[in-house]
C-alpha cells in the first residue's frame, strides 16, 4: 500500500504553494462559528451544538478526515459545571483533491453536542476551545473560543435535530451481516483486512478505520466489492514504529457513500 504524507505535511506543502493574495485570506473571510443552547431530554442529560458557518465552496475536516486533512479538536476545560460532553457526528462527505482523499463537510455542519451537568439544578456553562481545518483551494489552521449558558428546559432547535437525523446507521439499521478482521504484522505496524458483509451502496464507497488511540496512524484504506461482501485493506503504524496489540472490539469501520453512512463497531477476527 502506498503510504501518503502525514497531515501537517501536507498542509504545509498546501500552504507553501499558495500565492500572495490567497495566503491574505483569514479566518474570519471563511468561518463562523457559535453554540446552540438546545434542550434538556428524557434523560436529564442536554442536547445543546456547535454550529459552524462556511464560506461558499469551503469546507471543514470529519472526526477522522484522511491523510491530507486536519482533525478538530475540542477543549471544554473551561466549562462550568460541566460532567460530561459526547460529540454526535452526521454522515460526511468523502472529497478528492490534488491526489488527496479527505472526509468532511462542505458549506458548514451542525455537530450535536450532549451535555450532562454536574450538578442538573444548575445550569451549565459550555465554553468550547475548538482547533480545526478549513480548505478551498487553500487551506488554513482555525480557531474558535465558544460559550454559551446551557439550562433547563431549553427548546427543541430544528437544526440540532436535522443533524441528529443525518447520523450514520447502525450496523442493524443498515443490515450488515459478518464482519471480521484479519490483522496480520508489518514492519512497523499492522496491516488490517476487514470483510463486511453489507448490501452495495450508491456511488463510491469509502470505508475509514478508527480506534480508539490517536497516536495510531491510519492510512488511506483500499477498498473493493464482489456481490454483498466489501473488503478494505489498510496499515496502522502505531508510537513504536513495530507491530502492536490492536484492541479490536474498540475498533469503528464507516462506510460512506453517496446514500450517507453505515458505522460498524468492533471487527473480531473471522
């Protein structure tokens, strides 16, 4: 499998390449972002979002946007009152740019963010340091700091629910059969070989590999179908630089096509 230049290399060659007028662009030419209070549901817990606003033609990264892309990240340490955060994620899209494939989202996203109190009598307040990528023909490093107070009861906002709706499928909902992976040693790392016994989706199919450390490098997976059985093939080279112990059941295979996405938890060897 050919091996592709990690992120930040990419990013900086993108950014090296870029001529006067473009590198003068700025975060605020292209991105908006801000929370949205939400509701409080059945279960105490409160479904508040992140909203970001993209210029036209600009798009932003998915929880794992392959190699040329930037993942975000979110800091909530400055929250108050605040026990827990979970990040809900709608289907992405898969892009194909200068030779890269990237997963993300085109024109702004609403990211579902369920939020559980400290103490549920008091409100809680959300404040989010969030690190992301940004591209068009360009691509930059962006930053938001973002607050916003989180009480009882709130009300349902249509945007928070259009986004929960576009979340991927369940293994169940999609009518995956079998899944399982064979994992065999590399020089330094593994190479991963997942079989899923799922019905053919519209348009391209990519799937991505996640687990659960993001110190472990994940390349570009190749995939193929005969009938209902995909197969996808890709390398892992974790902080050793040698072949590890790869905790399957913590593993997330998605398959994303032009339909949405199916994510599959855990892939136990055959």
């Amino acid at each position: 499998m050919l091996r592709q230049a990690p992120t930040l290399t990419a990013l900086a060659l993108c950014l090296a390449a870029l001529p006067a007028q473009a590198r003068g662009t700025t975060q605020e030419d292209v991105l908006a972002g801000d929370l949205l209070s939400g509701w409080q549901m059945q279960t105490g817990a409160h479904m508040a979002g992140i909203r970001l606003q993209l210029a036209p033609g600009w798009k932003t990264y998915w929880r794992s946007p392959g190699d040329a892309g930037i993942p975000p990240r979110f800091d909530w340490s400055g929250s108050e009152n605040l026990k827990s955060v979970r990040v809900h994620w709608p289907s992405p899209t898969v892009f194909h740019t200068s030779g890269f494939k990237t997963i993300g989202y085109k024109g702004g996203v609403v990211l579902p963010v369920e939020v559980e109190a400290v103490d549920p009598t008091r409100p809680v307040v959300l404040r989010a340091a969030v690190e992301l990528g940004v591209c068009r023909d360009i691509c930059m490093p962006a930053y938001l700091d973002l607050v916003v107070e989180v009480a009882a009861p709130g009300a349902p906002d249509d945007q928070i629910r259009a986004a929960l709706k576009a979340r991927p499928e369940s293994a169940g909902e999609a009518g995956v059969g079998q899944v399982s992976c064979t994992v065999d040693p590399i020089a330094d790392g593994l190479r991963i070989t997942a079989e899923i016994a799922l019905p053919r989706q519209p348009g391209e199919e990519t799937v991505a590999f996640e687990t659960e450390d993001p110190r472990i490098w994940v390349a570009e997976a190749v995939a193929s179908r005969t009938g209902n059985r995909l197969v996808a093939v890709t390398e892992m080279v974790g902080p050793s630089g040698q072949p590890f112990a790869l905790d399957r059941s913590a593993m997330t295979l998605t398959v994303i096509s032009d339909k949405g996405a199916v994510e599959i938890r855990g892939c136990p060897a055959p």
